[in-house]
C-alpha cells in the first residue's frame, strides 16, 4: 500500500477541425476567414463565435484568436465556449475528491474505476497534506486506513467463500463482483481512485474558478491548479486571463476578472 499525496493529471484528448469541412463552408458562403492559431478548441471557438455574426472576410475584424476569445468571454458570450472539449485522466486522487469533482454537471462527462470490478486489495491511499505534516496525527491516520483495508480484504475473502457456497453456479466474474461490491463499505474515503473525464472549456472555467479559490477543499484545490497549468500552455487564449495568488498558509489560488462567463 502507498500512501500518495500529489494527484496527477493527464490531458489525452482535445478538440479537432476539419479543415476541407470549413474550407467547404467558407467557399459555399462565398467569403474567407484567416486566424493565428493551429489549435482545434481554439480554431473551433473562434469558428462558432463568427457564425453567430457571420464575421469572416471583410466583417472579420479582430483577427488574433486571443483577442477574438478574450473579446467573448468579456462580453460573457459564454455558450460559445462549449463547442472546445478536452479529455483528461487524474490519478492519484481520493474518493473524497471525486465525489466533489462529480457535482460539476453541466459540460462534464466522467467515467470512474468500479469498485466493484477492480480488486481494492493492494489499493492505494490518499493522505490529506494538513494530517501528512503531524506525525502524531499521520499515525492516527495511517492506522486506521491500514485496518480499513484489512477488515476489507477480510470480507472480500469471506464474501467470496459465502457467494460459492450459496451460489455455486453464477458465473465467476459476478461472483467477485458480489464480494467487492459489499467489501467496499469499508473503505475510507481516503482510497485511492482514478478519473477519466472530459469537460468543454465554459465548464472548465467555472471547475477553475471555485476550485481553485481560496476556501476550496485542498486535494481538489491542488487537482484545480494543474488542470490550469495544463490549460494556460494547452489554450492561452481561452485561459491565459487567469493568474496565481499566493495563500497566506502557502500554496496558491486562481483568480480572473472574468468569473463565470
Ligand atoms: C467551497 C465549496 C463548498 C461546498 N460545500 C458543499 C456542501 O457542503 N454540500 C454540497 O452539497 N455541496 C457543496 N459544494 C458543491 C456545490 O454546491 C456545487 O455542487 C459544486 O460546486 C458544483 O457547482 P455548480 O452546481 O455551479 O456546477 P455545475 O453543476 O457544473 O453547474 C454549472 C452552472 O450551470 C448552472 N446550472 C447547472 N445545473 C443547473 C440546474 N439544474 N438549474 C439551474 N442552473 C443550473 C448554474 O449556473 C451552475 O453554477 C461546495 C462547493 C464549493 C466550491
């Protein structure tokens, strides 16, 4: 078992344009557009931005992405950043952590390690910073989870002897699934677990903005700061407007003068 204190997270998916598709459509409305990013999620926010006014060719205007993105998230044309989707894993991190992740709805799409399918009997533990830093309180904590996952691998082992006797015949797969999926009840929050999710870029935003705040909860704050270090190189025009305050305890928090566009 290791006990894990700094979550990782993976950016695997973003957005893409096909580019003969929008030649197509600019050729087809008899008019043309140019811009100064490759980016998909960028190239394809900027896009739906212009169709709403039909601002290409002579209309166009601003023609920096930057200047055209940041123009819309201060007028808070917000849905059109809905169109820009991005794909990411996050390890090491606590079911405490995704359960506050999961309330973000709108815009998010998760898919988490069952509990019921994976065998949590070498699982990994999450360790909350303020405990890891007392090591009379890390003692407290480290015994506890330790017990924990020993009264699970106990049941998941009774359960299992339990499950053959009184259903000798269910398929083996299900079998295990019964044993673990009661054997979970005594795992802590603190269990290890890991996330794929996906989130369109006014959804990202708002994840940015309140957790990334000063009175968020620190493992989910920590998560908050590398998805915005992610974002700010992967799309500086959709998220450069964010900066880094320090806390007064240490670390840091987001702030931007465009809050929930
Ligand atoms: C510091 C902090 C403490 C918290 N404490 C608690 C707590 O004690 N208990 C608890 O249960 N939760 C708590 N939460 C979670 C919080 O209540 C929200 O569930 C979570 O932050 C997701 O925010 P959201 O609903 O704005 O996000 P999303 O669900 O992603 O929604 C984004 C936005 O879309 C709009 N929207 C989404 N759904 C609807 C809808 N059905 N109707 C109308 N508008 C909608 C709203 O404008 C919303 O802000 C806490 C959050 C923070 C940051």
């Amino acid at each position: 078992m290791n006990v894990l204190t700094d979550p990782k997270v993976y950016l695997v998916g973003r957005s893409a344009i096909d580019t003969s598709a929008v030649q197509q459509f600019l050729s087809d409305e008899g008019t043309a557009w140019t811009t100064d990013t490759e980016n998909g999620s960028e190239l394809i926010a900027e896009m739906a931005g212009r169709v709403c006014y039909m601002s290409f060719g002579e209309k166009q205007g601003r023609r920096s992405n930057q200047d055209y993105l940041m123009n819309l998230i201060r007028m808070e044309h917000g849905s059109v950043l809905e169109h820009s989707v991005w794909n990411f894993i996050v390890t090491g991190v606590s079911r405490s952590f995704t359960h506050e992740l999961i309330r973000h709805r709108a815009g998010f799409a998760y898919s988490q390690l069952s509990q019921r399918y994976v065998d949590e009997s070498e699982a990994d533990f999450v360790e909350p910073d303020v405990i890891a830093g007392d090591p009379d309180l890390h003692d407290i904590w480290l015994e506890s989870v330790t017990r924990s996952h020993e009264a699970y691998r106990k049941l998941a082992d009774g359960l299992s002897e339990l499950i053959e006797r009184d259903y000798p015949d269910m398929k083996r797969r299900d079998k295990r699934k019964r044993a673990r999926e009661a054997a979970r009840s005594v795992l802590p929050n603190a269990t290890e677990t890991k996330m794929f999710f996906s989130a369109n870029a006014r959804a990202l935003r708002h994840f940015i903005e309140y957790r990334g705040a000063p009175d968020a909860e620190p493992e989910i704050r920590k998560v908050a700061l590398k998805v915005l270090e992610i974002m700010k190189d992967e799309s500086p025009s959709i998220f450069g407007d964010y900066e880094l305050e320090s806390l007064p305890g240490g670390g840091s928090s987001t702030a931007t003068e465009h809050k929930k566009v």
